[in-house]
C-alpha cells in the first residue's frame, strides 16, 4: 500500500490479486494427493495417516474391513483393463453406498480395498459387513454380464492396547483365508458370465455353436476318436471361441477384410480363452486345445505355430469343421459360399492348412448319402 497526494487530497494506492484460480488449484491438488483417481475413494497415503491418528484418539472400538476383487486379472488378461476399471469402480459404488459417512473407505491397492470403522464393534461391523455382501448379490442381479465378486475380511480393536497396525494385518490375513477358500468358485462365476456373453454374442450367425458340436461329434466317431477325445472335442466345438469376448465389437462384427492389425488383435483370441478355461475347473481340461484350436497343419497358424501332429487331433478336426461353417453360414468378412464349393476349398487347402486325412473324411462324410439326404440342414 502507498499514499500520494492528489490535488490536495491523500489518496491510497493499492494492488488487488485474484487468488481464485491458485485457490482452486491448490484445492485440486490436495484433492488429487488423498484421493484414488480411478474410484474416487480415499488413497493409501490418506488411509495410513488415518490409520495413526485413530490408534490415538478414543473412538474405540474400531473395526477394519478389507475386501479384494476376486478374478480381477482375469478381466484385464480377456476383457482388457477397461473392463477391469469398471468392475472396481462398480466395487467403489457398492463400498460407498454400504458403509456409513463417518466411515473412511479406501482403495489401497491395485484389487484391495479397506474400511475404517470407528465407534463401531465387532457385532455391528459385521452385521455392516452383511449388508455389504447383499448389496454385492443385489448388484450383480443387475449387472449379471460382469458379476462383481469380493472376499472380505474384518477384524476388531476394542481398546487402544490393541494396535491398529495388527487389527488391520489380521483382516487382511482372514480376507486371503476367504479368497483361497473361494477360489475355483469365485472364477468360475466370472467365467460362467463370459460363457453367457459369448452365447449371446453369437458373433457369426445363430447356431453356430451347435452345428459346429454336431459335425464335430460325428467326424470324431467317423475317425475312431475314443469316448474321452469325443467328450472334449464337444465341449471344444461350444468354447472354442471364449476368447473372443475380450475382442472389441468394431473388429469382431466389422463387415468386410479386416486390416492387419485389426488381425493382429483377433488372433489374440486363443490365449485370452486359454487364460479363461485355466481359471475354471470345468474348462482347464481343454485349456490347451483352445489355445492351439488355429494352428496349421503346415505350421503357420497361430499362435505357437505348430504343424502336422504336434497339433491335437481334436483341434485338427476342428479347423476343418469351423472353415466350412464359415464358408457356408458367412462371416462378416467372407461371402458365403455353397457346400460343393466349400467341399473344393477344403480339398485345396488339404495338406497346408488340414490334415489331408482329416480332410477327405469330413468330404466323404458331408457328401455320403447320410448327409446329402437327411442331415444337410446341419449345414444351412
């Protein structure tokens, strides 16, 4: 501030600073280093200070709960992360919207998130704890296509004698003792869902699957194919393609050649559905014949790359029946073309991309009497 005289009066001259936007700013940045960007909770910085500053106060007891995403991995490994980072901020809305105000929830690692509960005992943390999981089970009646699955752990200090820090280690030691006990079943829920959206998804044309399980079964008992080889060769012909409910629907239902790397991410599809079948026990069986379901018989298929026996005899008959439901039912990418042609492309390509036995069976086979007269639906 400064004085002048002005015309025989004093006058007081001063700077004004709008401050606002530094205000705002800084306001956003102490938001940021609290907050987890993606959900929106509390971060592991804020949830550690917390932490100490409760093993002080006298708002004893205090319960900690600790929850983790069960089959996260599994998502962002088939789906991609930004299915993933749904299903944790789907997991946040449940977190927010079970627990009270007084309450500090926050996400403190990548699957892993903990609530803070003061003046709460053990009797209510868990009764909370139980709305929590009803909250989960209501969700995922609403959300059945990604099914939200948790495992929790809680734990309770009554007294300030007993230390946070080993409240907090014993939550988190009966959480993992819940995940280990779910295990199996809590995957096989998500890939139970990713069955479903593949069914529904029927990316080519309606029955797909079933034709392909039909011809599958029966050039599997035309070449002698034992009882179990024709038992995985079923289930292979229905979820040969789970993968490709990670593959983003402009490339999976694009109409027309795909462009390289378009290709580049499709054939990405047989180890997103070998990931997929290793994390349930009903489909680890044929997790291997998955991955090698598009590789050639003169080795340049994908993705190991695998030629003549080394690839599984259910997978050789497979590519066979799968290019001829292509040929004839159509794809979004190829025209469709009638069985005798199918036939002749098929021959062709005997010896490079099928097993030239393998090929002139399924071709004495749809073109033997039996089919020609009474099963050539199966082919339409």
């Amino acid at each position: 501030m400064a004085s002048i005289w002005h015309d025989g009066k004093r006058v007081t001259l001063g700077n004004i600073i709008d401050i606002t936007q530094k205000k705002k700013f800084e306001q956003k940045l102490a938001y940021i280093s609290l907050h987890d960007q993606l959900t929106a909770l509390y971060n592991r910085a804020y949830f550690e200070e917390e932490l100490k500053r409760l093993s002080t106060s006298r708002k004893y007891p205090i319960t900690i709960i600790v929850a983790d995403v069960n089959g996260l991995k599994l998502v962002n490994d088939t789906m991609g992360h930004d299915k993933g980072d749904e299903l944790l901020t789907a997991c946040a809305r449940v977190l927010k919207k079970a627990f009270r105000s007084s309450d500090v929830v926050a996400r403190v690692g990548g699957d892993e998130f903990v609530a803070l509960l003061p003046r709460t005992d053990g009797k209510t943390g868990k009764s909370i704890l139980k709305r929590l999981r009803l909250f989960i089970d209501k969700y995922n009646q609403e959300h059945p296509e990604l099914p939200l699955s948790v495992s929790f752990g809680i734990a309770t200090a009554d007294t300030p004698e007993q230390s946070l820090k080993e409240i907090y280690k014993k939550a988190d030691d009966l959480m993992y003792q819940e995940k280990l006990n779910l295990g199996s079943s809590a995957r096989s829920k998500i890939v139970n869902a990713l069955l479903t959206a593949l069914s529904e998804r029927d990316y080519i044309t309606e029955g797909h699957a079933r034709r392909m399980q039909k011809l599958c079964q029966d050039l599997g008992e035309k070449v002698g194919l034992s009882a179990q080889q024709l038992a995985n060769l079923s289930l292979l012909a229905q979820v040969h393609d789970l993968g490709k409910v990670g593959i983003p629907d402009r490339i999976l239902f694009k109409r027309g050649p795909l462009t390289e790397k378009e290709w580049e991410v499709m054939r990405q599809h047989p180890e997103k559905g070998y990931r997929i079948a290793m994390s349930s026990p009903d489909l680890a069986g044929i997790a291997d014949l998955i991955l090698k379901h598009h590789e050639k018989w003169d080795g340049t298929g994908y993705p190991l790359g695998l030629k003549e026996e080394e690839i599984p005899i259910e997978c050789r008959i497979l590519s066979i029946v799968d290019a001829f439901d292509a040929m004839t039912s159509g794809r979004p990418y190829c025209r469709t073309k009638t069985i005798e042609d199918a036939l002749k492309e098929i021959r062709r390509c005997a010896g490079t991309q099928f097993d030239p036995r393998l090929a002139e069976a399924f071709i004495e086979m749809i073109t033997s009497e039996k089919f020609s007269a009474g099963e050539k639906e199966v082919a339409t």
